[in-house]
C-alpha cells in the first residue's frame, strides 16, 4: 500500500512547525525549553524565544518537516514496491 507524497510532508511539516512554534513562546513567557531554543537557534537561522522568532522558526519548522516527510513516504513507496 502507497502512502500518500503530499499528505505526509504537509502533516509531518505543520506538527515540526507548530512544534517549533510551540517551544519558542514556551521558552519565551516560562522558560522551559530554553536550553533547547540555542541548538535550534543554530540550525534555524532567526530561532528565538520570541514572539517574532517563533514565527520564523514555525516557517522553518514547515519548511524542514515538509521535506523530511516527502522524503520518508518517498523512500517508503520505493522500498515497498521492491518487497
């Protein structure tokens, strides 16, 4: 059975974003997740546990997760096909 390209990026895309969406306001307003935030913030460039930063890292967050998922299902329906 195929697994679906386009559904998989876009639902492995916008849970990393709203992940990293999620981590930055958390950081942000409590502090938890802050010794998080500083790796990400090196991978993620604009990352901050800020209102504006979380919004970046949210689009790379879609961003990174979209392609990781496409990829996964991609590399399922191959590997699938061929067993």
């Amino acid at each position: 059975m195929a697994v679906n390209v386009k559904a998989l990026a876009l639902t492995l895309g916008l849970l990393w974003g709203g992940g990293m969406f999620v981590l930055g306001i958390a950081a942000a307003l409590t502090g938890w997740g802050a010794g998080l935030v500083d790796p990400l913030a090196s991978l993620y460039i604009g990352f901050d546990a800020t209102l504006t930063g979380s919004l970046i890292g949210a689009a790379w967050g879609l961003v990174d997760g979209a392609i990781f998922g496409g990829l996964i299902a991609w590399l399922y329906n191959v590997f699938d096909a061929r067993l």
